[in-house]
C-alpha cells in the first residue's frame, strides 16, 4: 500500500517526498528556452496533482505515457494557492509493483445494498411498461456489471468506482420523497428518467488505470449512447408506447438543464425539470462533501477554490465548532464566577466594524 496520497499533501507542504502515481495525463511544453519541459496530472485514489518536471527531462521524454504508473521524487509545494509537485526523479514502475486499488476512487458506500435499493424501487413502479424497461438493463449481465462499478463522472461529482450507482441511488431516494410533495408528477417517469440519465456513462469513461474518455464518448457522449441503448432495449418489451418513449428521450437529452451545459433541449414537462434539478443538486452536494473531506485537515472553515462550483467554500460544521477560548480569557471566566471580578455592562474593547457596514 501507498505510504504518501495526494490527500496527504497539507502535511508534507514544502518536504520532498517519494510515492507511486498512475499518470492522468502527460504534456511536453517548451521552456522560454526552448528546451522541453514535462507537466503531468498524477492521480491516486485520494484525488490528482499537477506535477512539473524541468531538468534532465530528455532523459525520460519518452520512458512512459499516459496511464502508465510511476515512481516519483519531488517536492511538494504550492503554486497560486494549489498543491504541486516539482519533479527530481522518476521510473516507470513494472506491473508487478502495482496494486490498483491505490490508484482508484471507490465509493464507501455498499455495492450490493445500493443495488438492491434500486430493484427494491424498481419493483414498486406502478407502470409495467417502465418496470419492464428498466429490468431489461438491470437484468442484462453486461450492463449490470457496469452499472455497479462505473463513476458518475471524470472529476466533478461521484468520481469514484460505483459513484454512478451511489448517484442514481441518491437521487431515487431524493425523488421519491420530492413526489410526494407534487402529487402531479408521475413517479415511475421520473424514476425511470432518473436510471436512464447517465447509464450511458458506463461507455463514455473508461476506468482500469484513472478516469478518462474511451473514443466513443470522446466523439458521441453520454447522451446520444443512452438513446441507443435505450431503442435496443425498448425492442425486448412488447408495445411499448411510442408517447412514452418520446418522454424518455426528451428525459435523456435535456437532463443538463441549459444549452451552454450541453443539454441539446430544455426540460419542457414537470418530470423532466424535475430530473434536471434534482441532478444539479445532488451533484453539487457531493462536490461540496468531497471537497470538505480533501481538505479536513485544514484549521480554517474556509476551503480552497472550488473550480466547478467556481468558489471557496465554508465548511458550516467546522465554522460552527466550539471554539477554545485563549487561556487569559479562561482565567477572567473563572475569576468572574468566584466574584472576583466586577462585572461590567459595557467591554472595554470597540466592537469589530465588518467591512461593507457602518457602525
């Protein structure tokens, strides 16, 4: 096992440090030299680094690629206010040298309950034509398999081996508490639409070494493979609707919501505006709980920039925390208790001015 993770690199800031890495992606750029330089994405399971390499860069030029793994000196640092590592050496590391689950997210969460939250769902729909679509996927050997293992996403929410299932899950429970509030949705739409609108993610990533773009999701995405999949299974459950199924596929392609998001529609029906946020919400919210357990080891409640929430966050529960009063406070506390200290109406002390008020 891994001694040093990514995660781990608030505690080594400004140490050097020797640790494996699987290589998310490989550059080479000139220097304003015009010698080569290397910058690489590391990844491991506790999230990735950006690395540089400056000296000696020739000599290893060509000695790996991306998704190959490797053996790393260098100096952990940080650049603009974000961790890097600054290479001094490096080699490739043989296949035998390799345990894979250091390199992979996986979620906490139990595969198997998960999955058998959903049949459990699944099982409830009113609706026989959606039940037995969506049993058709879930009974498929291929898909199923699939399904249990693949991340919801490359990097921005639930990336992590299983993070589409804990996704889908999530939102299955989210949504069937949401309809109970509008009684005017139709649920197994809603839930069905909810399965469907991101199995195409099962083709679109790949996920043996770290988390990337096969050439079919690379050049069709998620969505146009999910309308595929879901004309070939539609074919395996006898007169299905044709209504029904124009739903399901406004579902699938209007899920992200907004044109600049890549959503080729706009959600037009309450299910489907339903779909749209409920996946905005949950995947924000898991971007938010992750970012916080990255960074848990920070003093401050404040974290780092959050590049796809495009913010610093505030972690509500740590800001929240008692705090420890310094020990010269402790003593005047005491003091006041046993009556040796006269109490005063007003501090000493001015009150602090917030910026943007006037006292």
């Amino acid at each position: 096992m891994k001694e040093f993770y990514i995660s781990d690199c608030t505690r080594h800031e400004n140490k050097i440090i020797t640790a494996n890495f699987v290589v998310v992606s490989k550059q080479i750029k000139p220097k304003k030299s015009g010698e080569p330089y290397l910058a690489l994405t590391l990844g491991d399971r506790s999230g990735q680094l950006e690395a540089k390499m400056w000296d000696n860069v020739e000599e290893v030029l060509n000695a790996f690629e991306q998704d190959d793994f490797l053996k790393i000196k260098g100096l952990v640092n940080k650049y603009r206010n974000r961790f890097q590592l600054t290479i001094h050496k490096l080699r490739k590391l043989g296949e035998t040298e390799i345990d894979f689950s250091d390199y992979l997210p996986k979620t906490t969460r139990n595969i198997d309950e998960l999955w058998q939250t959903l049949t459990d769902f699944v099982a409830s729909f009113q609706n026989l034509h959606l039940k037995c679509l969506v049993q058709a996927f879930m009974s498929d050997p291929e898909i199923a398999a699939a399904y249990r293992n693949a991340p919801a996403a490359k990097t921005l929410h639930h990336a992590c081996i299983g993070g589409l299932l804990d996704h889908v899950v999530s939102l299955f429970r989210s949504c069937d508490l949401v309809c109970r509030n509008y009684p005017q949705v139709n649920r197994d739409l809603l839930l069905t639409g909810v399965f469907l609108h991101d199995i195409g993610k099962i083709h679109e990533l790949a996920y043996n070494r770290s988390f990337s773009y096969t050439t079919r999701g690379q050049l069709l995405g998620h969505m146009i493979i999910e309308l595929e999949m879901l004309q070939a299974k539609l074919a395996l459950v006898p007169d299905f609707p044709l209504d029904l199924k124009t739903l399901l596929e406004h579902l699938i392609i209007s899920h992200h919501g907004e044109y600049e998001f890549g959503s080729p529609k706009l959600p037009m029906f309450p299910e489907a505006l339903l779909l749209h946020y409920m996946d905005d919400l949950d995947s924000k919210m898991e971007a938010m709980r992750a970012h916080f357990e990255r960074e848990a080891d920070l003093e401050s409640p404040w974290t780092s920039y959050n590049a796809s929430l495009g913010r610093p966050l505030l972690n509500s529960a740590k800001f929240l925390m008692p705090k420890a009063l310094p020990a010269h406070e402790d003593s005047c506390s005491a003091a006041e208790a046993e009556g040796e200290a006269e109490p005063t109406s007003e501090s000493s002390e001015e009150t602090p001015i917030l910026p943007g008020f006037k006292s």
